[in-house]
C-alpha cells in the first residue's frame, strides 16, 4: 500500500461514515509521525511500544513479531569488508515469516496492538513507514525506526487516526 492508497482509503471512510452518521463531524486520516509515535509510545520515552527496553519479557517470550537473529546469522564478508546478515533460521528462535494476527502480542498503554513490528506503518508527512516489520530484526522495530515507504511492500501496512468534531 502507497500512503496516497491509505489517504484515498482514509478519505472514502470520511466519506461513508458521513453518509451514514449525517449529524456527526467525523475525519479520518493517516496519521502524522508526531502522532504515530505518541500512539505507540504512549506517555513513555521507552525504546519500543510497550514500556520497555527487551524484546523479550521475563519468561522469555518475545513481545513483537519480528525477524529473530542471532550471533550465527551475522558474517563478515571479506570481499566487501562488510557485515552481512544470512537468515540461519532455526528451532533456537521464534522466527516469523509472516504477519501475525492481530492479538498475538500484548498492546500498549492505549491498547494498541502490534505498533512496533508485525508490518511497519506509514505516517502522512513522509515517505516513511514507522515501527519495522515482521521482516526487520529487532534493532528496527523501535518506536522511531524508520524506513522507506515510496513503493508497496508485504512488510508495510498503515492504521487510521479517526477526529471528532462533532456528535
């Protein structure tokens, strides 16, 4: 998805919710960087969405979909004098290839599922999408992990802000 496909998607729920609600002032739209970070940082400086700075909780468990790596997955390529990374994947992590449903990790403060990870989201003001993927290791699933959105891609998805104006 394009951010132009999002905010022609925000802009005909605009439109069907004005139909149905006529009395109701009510706008959507892709949210603005400033507003996708407080939406997943919530009142928090923390690194990642929920309030902390592990991607696994106490019991082990991961806290985000995204691509496990470990040591064995990192090679310096002697030819590029370069770091690489080589997909190794075995039972030793919790590797996702996919996105994952909805509820499969815990929300943040507002109740917001999956802001760091699963897919990266767009944002208005920029040709960024935020948050990283399921396709990211866990360095790029920070609040403020950005990476380029000017083409659709698997691993970037998009969330609705939704203003009321008037009930």
């Amino acid at each position: 998805m394009t951010l132009k496909q999002a905010t022609s998607y925000a802009n005909w729920l605009t439109e069907i919710f004005a139909l149905r609600d006529q009395d109701a002032k009510v706008t959507f739209s892709v949210p603005t960087k400033k507003q996708w970070i407080r939406a997943a940082r919530g009142e928090s400086s923390h690194t990642y969405a929920w309030k902390g700075i592990y991607l696994r909780n106490s019991k082990g468990v991961y806290l985000s979909n995204f691509k496990g790596l470990s040591a064995e997955d990192i090679h310096f390529n002697e030819i590029t004098k370069k770091y690489e990374i080589y997909d190794t994947s075995s039972d030793l992590h919790d590797v996702a290839t996919i996105t994952s449903p909805a509820k499969s990790y815990y929300p943040n403060e507002f109740g917001i599922y999956n802001m760091c990870g699963n897919v990266a989201e767009l944002v208005s003001d920029d040709t960024v999408a935020m948050g990283g993927s399921w396709n990211d290791p866990g360095y790029d699933v920070r609040v403020e992990s950005e990476q380029p959105a000017t083409e659709p891609k698997s691993t970037i998805g998009f969330r609705v802000v939704v203003v009321i104006e008037e009930l």
